[in-house]
C-alpha cells in the first residue's frame, strides 16, 4: 500500500496515537496536511513543537520523516473556520490533492492524517475529507474509541465511506478493550476487519499490513478479465491489454497506473453530466431504499410516471396532448420497439403490406436484429446479412430519397434516421435542410418519421432533441444514452397520440406484446430525472453549442496545418478524418489509427476512433478550462502519430 488515511470518528479518539504507533512500528512516513490548535506565534519553534506532526516525530523518531502540514492555524477548530480566524487561505480538496501527489513521488508509503472526522468542512465551499478521499482514492483506516458512544459514531463513519466508494482497510479501536463494544461492532459492521489496539505495535502493524490493498486487486481482477470476459467489439486475439479503469470523476477516467484521462468518447458517448455526481448518487441510493424494481405490466410506480412527463415536455409540440412514454433498456431496443410500433399500427389500420423500412447509407441503429436490419451496415453487420428482414436504404441525397419511395409506393412502413448526425457510421453530419427534406417528404406521402435519437438526443447536438434544432416534427423517437446522463442503461420509445390510438380495442392481441423484465425500473428512472434537474440547471444543451463554437474556433486554427480532411462539429461533437483518407473508405489507415488512441492516452486522452474517423466529445459538464487543454493534446496527440510516421520512413 502506497498511502493510507487516518480519521477518527470525532475528536481526541487517538488518531494521532495510532499513527506514530503505526510509524513507529516502522515502514510507515506521516503527513499531516492541515493543522488546527497549535499555540505560539507562527513559525515559531513553540507553534510547530504543538503540532501533531511534533508529537509523532517525538515518539516514532526519525523513521517517521514526517512532511511539515500545509497548512498551520492556531484555532482549534474545523480548518474553515480555523482559517477564517486566521484571516488566511482554507484548504481546498484540489491544493491538498496536489500537495499529496507531489509528496507521494517522494518517497512513502504515507500515513496521511485528516484533521477531524470525514464531514469536518475544509473551506467555505464545505469540502470535506471525503471529497479529498473521493480525488485521491485513498483507502481509509477509520480510528474510534472503544468505549459509550462508539458503536453510533464508528457505524456512521464506516457507512459513509461505504457509501462513498471508498476502500476501508479497517477499524481500529484504541483504548482500553471493551469486550461488549467489539462485539457489538461485529454483528453492526459485518465484513469490516476491527482490530483494539492497546499498546502491541506489532499487531497493529500487522493488522495494517493484512488489509488487502487496490494494486493487488486491479492484478487480481485484470487476470480473470484476461481469462473469463468476452468484450464487445473487441478481436481478443489481437487487441492490446484494455485500460484497467478504477474511478471516474467529472470529465476524467482514472486508470490502474494512476493517469488521469479526459474521457474524450464520453464513455461511449452516454456521459453528459459528468462522472460521479453526487446528484445521482443520492437519488440512486433513495430509490433503491424505497423500491428497487417491480415488473412494470399491471404495476407501475412514480419514478417512470413523472419521467414520462418530464420527456413529453421536452419532446415539445408533436407528443404533447396524448404523446406516451414506451420504456426499454438501451438503444436498440428502443428502436426495436419503435419498428414494432410502426408495422403494428399499419396492421391494425388495415394495411399490412407496409412493412418496408427505409434507412440512410452509413447509418447505425444498434446490434440487435431488427435495429441490425433497417441499417444494413455491411461494416458493422455484414455477417449477419443472410438472416435480416428486407429494408431499403437510401443514398443521403433528397432525389435518391424521393426516388426510393416512390418506388415502393404503399409498402413503406416508416423512415428511420439518426437526425443531423450519423454517429458509429463516422460521425457524419448532414444540414437541417435535408433532415427537413427527409421530414416532408414522408410527410406527403403519409410515411411515419422515426428519429433515432439515441445519440443525439438530451442535449448532444445542442438542444434536447436534434428535430428541435432542424424544426421536425417526428411521428416516433428513440432516446437512450444520455437518458441518465451516463449512470445506468434506458431507454425510452417515445410516440404520437395518434400511434398510441392505433392499439386501443377490445382486443388484448392488438396491445403492443412488448416487455424486458427491468422495464422502466425505478432506480434508472429516479437517476434520470436526477439526470434532467442538472441538464435544466446547469443548460448542457447550450453548453454544447459553446462547445460547438470552441470546435470551429479549433478547426481554423489547427485543420489546415494538420491537414485534416472533413473536419466538422455539431453540438458537443468534433470529428475529422485522418489526414490522407477520405470519408467513407473507412479502414484507409488501419495501421496509423491503431496507434491514434496510444498516443492519445500519453497526452492525457481517453480517445476511441471510428476507422478513419478521429472524434473529440467529452462530457457535456466539461469545463471550458479541461476542455481547452483537451483540444491542445488532441493537436499534440495528432502531430505526435504524424511525426512518429515521418520518423519510420525510410
Ligand atoms: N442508435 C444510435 C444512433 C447509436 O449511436 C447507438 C449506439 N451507438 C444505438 C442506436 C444503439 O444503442 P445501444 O448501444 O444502447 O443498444
């Protein structure tokens, strides 16, 4: 173990006590970062002599080489006010995160002392220990006493660095033993190693020693993902090592080896929000307190009721008045449910020769058969050709379009398109003008218009759905991704009043047969409108359109020397093709692209690409900052491959 927190569940349990016994033990280095109630004048030898960085060099001698705090305040408070009264700086999680990172090049391992217990504010901003634990990911040793009032006090504290995902190495009760209390402890705590320390060093330490720590864990598991996972669109003979991934916050994904990555295909790109948010977190653990799931066929329950609502509203115009809400789980099956949808009502209307769906060239809807089927993408699903339902796709040209569905008159039974940007196809963008095309054009011939928002939609392109940019107004819509602003997978199917009227009768045949067990399951849900309340508070959509602004900024400044070909932006959204290639021949440059997301990692970027296609799309909460210096070593990773290629010739 590299480093390791100590906290108390309140003051004077001994915290202090414990780790100079834990220095003194040996193999242990001690840092205090924050320091309150020393007495004397600053600088003075009396002022530091107080500290508790004094005392543990006093006892444990110089095998401790204790770091000096960062910061020192004579009042023995919390720091916020401490620092208050001392008219100077609070410490703030990022500085103590940095002072740390610096200290842990330097030798270690660490014992690292907070001042107080896990909730104690650090600056007027109420940052707590916990949030410096959330950003360093150090597992806690939590001190207590072991006499009234513990078991109380030792429960919160354990629960709330459970709660917050971080790495407990155990309990230490310092004191005179308390049979009852330990006890007491095992049954409240189980699972969690507690250990009474009176005065054996050696066992302390040993105990210590015993906890297993996060490296052996990531080789633990990275060895049964070697020999017992089968990733998705992933040729495991040759494909490298995948990053061993061990947190996320805000835009970054932390890996194994401690780098942090700006999370630049957004996950696949269903993280809008950011990662981590507390926001869902609380609504996660509340709805899963108050109803986990239930089947949703004969029973329903809030969370899924004012979700419904709440997208309806978003959905605008076409849904309002009797639009509904089909729920599902990810993206394809959304648009399952939407070709269901659109044949179903054609057969109940009387017409069950329409049963044709028209797509566009480079389109993708997803894995599943239906979803695999209207797309027909020979570079995704050639394979499965033999076994797919008959669809007509369309060049992306209007005429062709026309053409296509003129041709088979009364046979079509709905246009799927994915609105303003073709996502896994490369990313291709086309105008509002032709999605409008494409909208009138069905239109006139009474054709349903099913948007594949499952990309786009909640806030991507720079609206809530894309149609709102274009001014379409769709008969059917998939959304998905960033439904729950990327925490848990749903999906949402959403539909015209008049598609709903088509299923209603006597007949319980001409309901829409369609259910997944964790249809509209409530902790997803509940994560959702958690999701929605930051999207509304804190404008994503027209944050992605600053986005967009920053990528044509970036575009000027940066296309033309590197020589990229099509690059473009919309929304959240930056994609380029890799200099000498053209759109459309997508495995062009095989070789280079291999090494585009390795160089990409040592710049700091999480980056996946699409064939030829390079994309840029972090997190729609990323702030202009990180999102400046993302774009600067996307320029770097780029000149990087090229130069690397220049270098090999001969
Ligand atoms: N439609 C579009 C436009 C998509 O981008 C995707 C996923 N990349 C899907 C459908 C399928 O979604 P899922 O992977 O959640 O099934």
């Amino acid at each position: 173990m590299k480093a390791l927190f100590v906290t108390g569940t309140g003051t004077d349990v001994g915290k202090t006590h414990v780790a100079a016994a834990l220095a003194q033990a040996g193999g242990w280095r001690y840092w205090k970062p924050v320091q309150t109630g020393v007495s004397g004048a600053a600088g003075t030898a009396d002022f530091l002599a107080s500290s508790d960085t004094a005392r543990v060099r006093a006892v444990a001698g110089a095998s401790a080489a204790p770091h000096e705090p960062a910061y020192l305040f004579p009042l023995a408070a919390a720091p916020d006010q401490a620092a208050a009264a001392a008219g100077l700086p609070a410490p703030t999680v990022h500085a103590l995160a940095a002072s740390f990172a610096a200290i842990g090049r330097n030798g270690g391992p660490w014992l690292v002392e907070g001042a107080g217990g896990l909730h104690v504010p650090l600056n007027e901003a109420a940052e707590t220990w916990l949030d410096f634990l959330r950003a360093t990911r150090l597992p806690a040793l939590v001190i207590a006493s072991p006499a009234l009032g513990t078991l109380n006090h030792t429960t919160l504290t354990v629960r709330a660095l459970q709660d917050a995902g971080i790495e407990l190495c155990g309990v230490v009760l310092s004191g005179p033993r308390h049979a009852a209390n330990e006890a007491s402890l095992a049954r409240l705590l189980p699972g969690v190693r507690v250990h009474a320390f009176e005065d054996d060093r050696a066992a302390l330490a040993a105990f210590v020693a015993a906890a297993p720590t996060p490296e052996d864990e990531v080789e633990t598991w990275l060895a049964l993902d070697r020999t017992a996972v089968w990733h998705p669109y992933t040729q495991h003979h040759t494909a490298p090592e995948p990053l061993a991934i061990v947190g996320a916050r805000g835009a970054f994904l932390e890996t194994a080896q401690g780098e942090h990555l700006l999370d630049a295909a957004s996950s696949w790109w269903v993280n809008t929000i950011g990662h981590g948010r507390p926001e869902i977190a609380a609504a996660i653990a509340r709805q899963q307190r108050r109803l986990d799931h239930v089947l949703f066929a004969g029973a329903t329950h809030a969370p899924a009721a004012y979700l419904a609502q709440r997208l309806l509203r978003l959905a605008g115009a076409p849904f309002e008045g009797g639009g509904r809400v089909f729920f599902s789980d990810n993206g394809s099956t959304a648009i399952e449910v939407a070709l269901k949808i659109a044949y179903q009502m054609h057969a109940q209307r009387g017409a069950p020769e329409r049963r044709l769906f028209v797509s566009f060239e480079g389109s993708y809807h997803g894995d599943t058969f239906g979803a695999m089927a209207v797309a027909r993408s020979k570079d995704f699903h050639g394979t499965f050709a033999p076994l797919l339902f008959d669809a007509l796709s369309a060049p992306l040209s209007l005429a062709a379009y026309a053409d296509l569905l003129d041709a088979h008159a009364g046979r079509v039974a709905g246009v799927v398109i994915e609105p303003l940007l073709q996502g896994a196809g490369g990313m291709r963008m086309h105008s509002p003008e032709f999605l409008r095309g494409v909208a009138a054009l069905a239109r006139e011939r009474d054709i349903p218009l099913i948007l594949d928002e499952v990309f786009t939609g909640l806030g991507r392109v720079g609206a809530a759905f894309a149609y709102q940019r274009a001014g379409v107004e769709p008969d059917l819509v998939c959304a998905a991704k960033g439904l729950t602003g990327g925490n848990l997978p749903l999906a949402v199917t959403l539909a015209r009043s008049e598609a709903f009227a088509a299923f209603l009768g006597e007949d319980k045949a001409k309901a829409l047969l369609h259910g997944h067990s964790y249809t509209a399951n409530p902790i997803a849900c509940a994560a959702a409108l958690a999701a929605l309340d930051i999207y509304e508070r804190e404008d994503l959509a027209g944050r992605a359109r600053t986005f967009e602004a920053t990528y044509h900024r970036w575009i000027a400044a940066e296309a033309p020397a590197l020589g990229l070909f099509a690059p473009r932006a919309l929304g959240g959204v930056l994609a380029f093709e890799w200099p000498g290639s053209g759109v459309g021949d997508y495995f062009h440059a095989a070789g280079t692209m291999e090494q585009v997301p390795r160089a990409a990692r040592r710049r700091g970027l999480f980056l996946r690409t699409l064939g030829n296609t390079v994309y840029f799309m972090p997190p729609l909460a990323t702030s202009d900052a990180e999102l400046t210096e993302g774009l600067a070593a996307l320029g770097a990773t780029i000149r990087d491959v090229l130069n690397s290629r220049a270098e090999d010739r001969p």
